[in-house]
C-alpha cells in the first residue's frame, strides 16, 4: 500500500494542508511543525524532495558507521519500534553522504555485559560507531576497549564514559504532557509505566510528572503505581489503579505502548475516552494515530536523533579533541482524541 500525504499529515498531527507545506519549505510553516512532519515522512517512507541544510566541509573520515543496540539475553521481543526510527534516520543521512552503514546488536548479560560479539566488530569493518539504547555504559566501555573508533551515543546513557550524547528532553516533554492534563482541568492524574528505579529517560518522566503535580497541589502518591515498560503488565496497573481510586479521570502513560494498555484497561471498565477518562502517551510512533481513539501524546524527533547522530560522529572524528558534549532533542505536544475535560463520576472530584 503506497503511503499518502493523508498518512503524512494523520502522523505528524497535522492538517493535509500544513503537511504539504511544510515538505515544500512554506515559510508560514514554523521550523518546529515542520520538522514534525517531516519526520513523519521519513517514518513512513514518504518521499519528497528535501532542502538539504547540511554539507561537510570536507570528505568524511569515516567510511563504514557500525550502529550497535542492546539485547538482554533472553529477549525475544520484536525490535522496539522507537529505535527503528532513529535507525531510519541513521540510514537516510549515511545513504546521502555516501557513508557504509552496518547494523547489529550485542547480547547482553542481567548485569549489562556482553556475551556475544557481532562479527562486525571482530573483523574491524567499521571505523564508526553509534549506540543506541538506554543503558550501555559497561558494554560501551567494552567495546571502547576491543574497538578505539569515534563513538556517539543516541538516547543511551553513559555519563562516565567520553562520549557524546544525543537525548530526548524527558523531562520536558512529560511536563508538556501533565500541564496539558492540568489545563484540561484534570485534577486525580494517575501514571503508569514507570518504577522507583527506570532506566534513565523514563526516571526523567516520572520526575517530571512528580514534580508538576507538587508545583500545582495534585500530587498524590497513591496514583502512581511500580510498573514494567510493556503493554500487559501497564494495563493490569491501570486496572488497579482505576478500581482502587475512581476519581481517576486521566493518565500519563510513559510511552504510546503503554497507553494502548491504558486505554484498553480504561475501555474494558466500560469507560469511554474520552469523556470518561482520559491518556496521553509519549514517542508518537505509528501506533499513537492507529489507536481507537487516536491518542494524545508526545512527539519525540527519533529520525532527526538518527541523523544527528552520523552528523556528530563525522564531527567528533574531525575534532577528536573536541570537548565532550550532550544535546537534548526537544519535544512537541500533538493533541489527537484521547484527551478532553474531565466529567466529574463522583462527589470526589473537584
């Protein structure tokens, strides 16, 4: 099925409208709606002809870029979905630079050490790497120490380690999320898919969400509950959650995944969304405007993360003495059908 400026635009959030705008370069159009959109493009495979911004002062010195992700022993989900975006975009800018690109990933032990090495790197065919992941620290290291090439890190964690890093604005993105449950006049906001002790991007969220509500009154322990990063174990949470404290009238679930397990919780109680409650999610993949209904989340830019990420490993190889450096990627709200103003079920509402 061929991808339409229609899917483009549904994607991005937009108007069809607005997307064709935005890919034809329309100064009415601002730079952040139109990065949205076109990295719903790239997401989906839409093609157009892009203004290129960026060219190299000289040849890159890199001819082969290795990306490496991690895999827990054990593991047999499919490929997270967020990183074969930022793959996506590794993919467009090497295949524009005329970069090789090899993609693999390393086993890893409970305690995050590698068990398996791709062939890749034993046989020294890449001369670039970019990790993708949450957190590498010892496997970075590892490989540091088995293959000395220029290193980025997209959306990985390694704060002792000399790398640069490229990572999503968290915390800012899950502020924009919970003030716009608060502005919808939502008072008993719940999470889900976090615990006391996530990895790092998803801490950031949860403090965030801690924090807006203390700033405005509404903070309650009792509305977060410890729960796994995947779609079953968020849907029995929300359950809980919604059985236990029924002025409950929204979610912030920690990523569009976890969402849809809200949403099917919230749905299975026979509560409609959302005039009964409400959710808003994070990353806005593919799944956020398929869901029933659309769902309100936050737009991550994972097609730009990859991009960048070749762009500052041929930096970084130029400038080896370059100072360590950590970019954060901002976040934009887009509004679907999932979030309204509370309708009060009870005298518990305020």
């Amino acid at each position: 099925m061929s991808i339409t400026l229609q899917d483009v635009a549904k994607l991005a959030g937009v108007s069809v409208g607005t997307a064709s705008q935005a890919l034809n370069n329309n100064p009415k159009v601002t730079s952040e709606t139109r990065s949205r959109v076109i990295d719903a493009a790239r997401t989906l495979g839409y093609i157009f002809k892009e203004k290129r911004e960026y060219s190299a002062s000289k040849q890159p010195e890199i001819s082969v870029i290795g990306v490496l992700s991690k895999h827990d022993i054990g593991d047999v989900t499919l490929t997270n979905p967020f990183y074969s975006h930022v793959i996506a975009g590794i993919e467009a800018e090497c295949r524009r630079l005329g970069i090789g690109l090899m993609i693999s990933s390393i086993e890893v032990d409970l305690q995050n050490r590698p068990v398996e090495w791709p062939a890749m790197l034993d046989n020294e065919m890449v001369n670039g790497l970019i990790f993708i992941g949450t957190q590498l620290e010892d496997t970075a290291q590892a490989v540091k120490q088995r293959l000395n090439v220029p290193t980025i890190l997209v959306d990985s964690y390694a704060p002792n380690l000399q790398f640069d890093s490229i990572l999503t604005d968290n915390y800012q993105g899950a502020e924009i999320a919970v003030r716009h449950l608060i502005d919808l006049g939502h008072r008993h906001i719940g999470l889900l898919g976090s615990k006391e002790r996530s990895v790092p991007s998803i801490a950031e969220r949860r403090k965030a969400y801690i924090d807006v509500m203390k700033a405005h009154g509404l903070f309650d322990a009792r509305y977060i509950i410890n729960s796994e990063l995947y779609r079953p174990g968020v849907h029995q949470a929300a359950l809980t959650l919604l059985r236990e404290h029924p002025e409950i009238t929204a979610f912030f679930a920690c990523n569009d995944d976890t969402a849809a397990g809200a949403i099917a919780a919230a749905q299975e109680m026979g509560l409609e969304l959302p005039k009964d409650i409400s959710v808003i999610g994070f990353d806005n993949i593919a799944l956020a405007s398929e869901l029933s209904p659309p769902l309100t989340t936050i737009h991550v830019h994972k097609n730009w993360m990859g991009i960048l990420g070749v762009r500052f490993l041929l930096e970084r190889a130029a400038n080896p003495e370059k100072p360590k450096s950590t970019t954060l990627v901002s976040t934009q709200l887009v509004i679907r059908e999932s979030t309204a103003p509370p309708k009060a079920r009870g005298s518990s509402h305020s």
